[in-house]
C-alpha cells in the first residue's frame, strides 16, 4: 500500500533520470518503514540509558566511541557498496539493526556486554545504510530540479518522523520501553522486503580508489559535514536528555510519552518548509537559503539555554525543525553536486563526508562530557553545552560549495 501511494505521487513528477518509477517506489517505501522504525527508537536510547542507572558522563562517553567507530567502519563499508551496489547495501543495513535492537533489549539484564554488542551492530547498521543511501539518491536525482526531489524526499520522511516518535512514547508509556524496541525490529525487517525487488542503480564490482583524489575542491564540504553531526546528536540526544533530566524529569516511563508526542507535533510543522525550500533552491537561491537557516539554527541552540518550561521546548523545537530543513535541503544538495562534479570518485568522497559527519558527532559527545567534568553542576553543563553548539554549527557556512557561488 505504501509502495502504491509513493508511486502515484512521484508518476507525475518526471524528474528520475536512471531509475523506473517502479524502482523508486520500491526505494522510497524501505525508506519509509525504515524511518518509522528508527524515529521510533532514536530519540529515546539516551533516554533509557538514563533510567537504566547509566550515568550522564557514561552515556556522553558510550556515545563518542561509537561515533569514533563508525569512522573506521566507513571505509570497509564503502568499499562493500562500491563492489555489491547501494541496495544490497541498504538491504544490510536494515538488517543489521534488528540484532542491535534485540541486544539493546538486554541491557537491563546483561549490562555494558549488551550494550557494546548493541553499538557494534547499530552503528554498522548506521553507516552501510545511510553511506548506501546518498550513493544511490545522488545517482538517480535529476541535475536541474534536485532541490525539489530533495524536498520531497524530506517531505516522505517527514511525514513519517512525525508518526514515529508519538508511536514510540506510547508503547513504552502504556506498555515498556523494551516494545518500543520490539515494534522497531519488526518494522526494520518490512522495510527490508521492498529492497529484494529493486535493481542497483549503479555499475556493480567497482573499486573504491582514493588515488589523485581532488581533496581541493571537496576539503571544505568534508570539513563543514562536522558541523552536521555536531547539530545532529546535539539536537536529538543530548536535547532529549535535557528535556527528560532537567525539564519534565525521567522518573517514569510517562517521559516517553511526553518528548515523543513533542517531537511528532513539531516535526509536521516543517513539511511545507521542506516543499517550499526546495523550490528555493531550484531558483538559484540556495546559498541564501544555506546562511540564514543556518544562523537561525545556531540561535536555537543557544535559545535552548536559556529554556525552563514545556512552552519554551515546544519553541524551540519548531523553530529547531524550520533551520534544520532548511539547512540540511541546502547543503545536501551541495554534496550532491560536489559529487557529481568530483567524475569517478562520488563513492570515495560520500565515504569521506560519512567519516566527517561522525567526527563532527563524537566532538560533540566527548564536549559534553568534558563538560560534566568540568562543573559538578548538570544543569549548568547542558545550558553551556547548546551555547557551544549554537557556535560551531556555523563551521556549516564554510562549505562554499560552487553550486552557489
């Protein structure tokens, strides 16, 4: 059914160059159950480490080895796509979470062993699926009109994320946590089914080479994709811990329902967002877009400092969402056309831009843990954490991609 809804909404629009409509709505409904699954669990991992007894300083730490991991898991993983192709690579991917899931489960039982299993499978899982995922959108996106394919992809996701989160807080509200996990597996295993009927969109049996690589042109995207994953773990874990320890409170399991029920209702308001900012970019008018959404995000941030009640999270979380899809549809599609131009070596530089974006997530993890460190007072080093973030996610304004010079 999924399948058959994308495909009648993508049949009028003729943007697909190597793929067949079939094809994409066979890709676009694994992603969408694989959305559904993640954006189910995503936000409240931290959040269940907490309740478990796992302190804040471990979790900052657990969360910046993992990151550090996934670095020197990018290679190898590229090095799979570039010889099996990018579906078999999502294919893997979807795969991999569910034993992540399942040892995530135990952790309550079996401690930290669990939970380095749990790690070792999420993040292959992480890295394989979201390396495959930009290896095959910025094969088949259209030239002339990325910017729009960009919004409606981020539109379909949308739609989902802001299902999933309430989906979440209600099964580990009214029923446990460990459901929520459950129900996420299961959903990972369907999103896997579509992915057997698809074709690769690229020549299988490359070979990924870093020789003459053009480090030159690609070094500043690289260098700014840190700043994405600096936003992206400070936006959704250490914000959900700041909201479950220091503004709700997260003695029970009520927490979940609470923060999964915020992030659904903030998340629909960027869908026309999502619509409108592409047509943005179609128009030549990204670099525009890139500056004053990413401005808007680092003043978020630190707005987030300053929050005390449930009004002021629901303001920032919308207006967190609004910057995101903006800056996010922009400068994607600035990696897309830093590929494309980089001829022979788009793997190789996706690759590179996947270990930057985990670099940029594990500085993150590891400053809030020297902040836990450095002052004794929690509440302090979360409020003084967003203001640091609010400042290096403007790193994100350094890629001066040629698309919009």
């Amino acid at each position: 059914m999924i399948q058959n809804i994308i495909h009648r909404l993508l049949l009028r629009r003729h943007f697909w160059r190597y793929a067949t409509f079939g094809e994409i709505a066979e890709i676009y409904a694994s992603r969408t159950m694989r959305i559904l699954a993640q954006q189910m669990i995503g936000i409240f991992i931290a959040i269940y480490l907490y309740q478990t007894g796992y302190k804040l300083d471990f979790i900052a730490l657990f969360f910046a080895s993992m990151f550090a991991a996934r670095i020197f898991i990018a290679y190898p993983a590229a090095r799979f796509i570039a010889h099996f192709g990018p579906k078999h690579g999502s294919l893997a991917g979807n795969l991999l979470y569910i034993p992540a899931l399942i040892c995530f489960t135990l952790v309550p039982h079996y401690g930290t062993p669990a939970l380095v299993v749990f790690a070792i499978f999420q993040s292959l899982s992480m890295v394989v699926y979201d390396l495959s995922y930009m290896v095959n959108f910025s094969k088949v996106k259209h030239a002339d009109h990325a910017g729009k394919e960009i919004g409606y992809m981020l539109i379909l996701e949308r739609v989902t994320a802001s299902v999933s989160p309430f989906i979440g807080g209600a099964l580990a509200y009214f029923i446990a946590p460990e459901a929520t996990m459950w129900f996420s597996a299961l959903f990972f295993a369907v999103a896997s089914v579509p992915l057997f009927r698809t074709k690769e969109p690229v020549r299988l049996g490359q070979k990924l080479s870093f020789r003459k690589f053009p480090i030159r042109e690609a070094r500043r995207s690289i260098m700014a994709e840190t700043a994405v994953g600096f936003d992206n773990f400070s936006s959704l874990s250490i914000w959900a811990l700041f909201l479950a320890v220091i503004v709700f409170g997260a003695t029970t399991n009520q927490v979940y329902l609470i923060i999964g029920g915020l992030a659904s209702v903030t998340i629909a308001t960027s869908l026309l967002a999502a619509y409108w900012f592409g047509r943005v970019i179609d128009r030549k008018r990204g670099g525009d877009l890139l500056t004053i959404a990413t401005a808007s995000n680092a003043l978020t941030h630190i707005f987030r400092a300053f929050i005390t009640g449930p009004s002021g999270a629901v303001a920032a979380n919308i207006s967190n969402d609004i910057a995101t899809t903006g800056y996010s549809m922009t400068f994607l599609r600035g990696i897309f056309d830093t590929a494309d131009r980089l001829e022979g070596y788009r793997i190789a530089y996706l690759c590179c831009i996947s270990m930057a974006l985990n670099v940029g997530a594990a500085l993150c993890a590891l400053i809030f843990f020297a902040l836990l460190h450095i002052t004794s007072d929690t509440e302090l080093a979360f409020r003084l954490f967003f203001v640091i973030a609010g400042s290096y996610v403007l790193l994100t304004l350094t890629a001066r991609f040629r698309l919009y010079r």
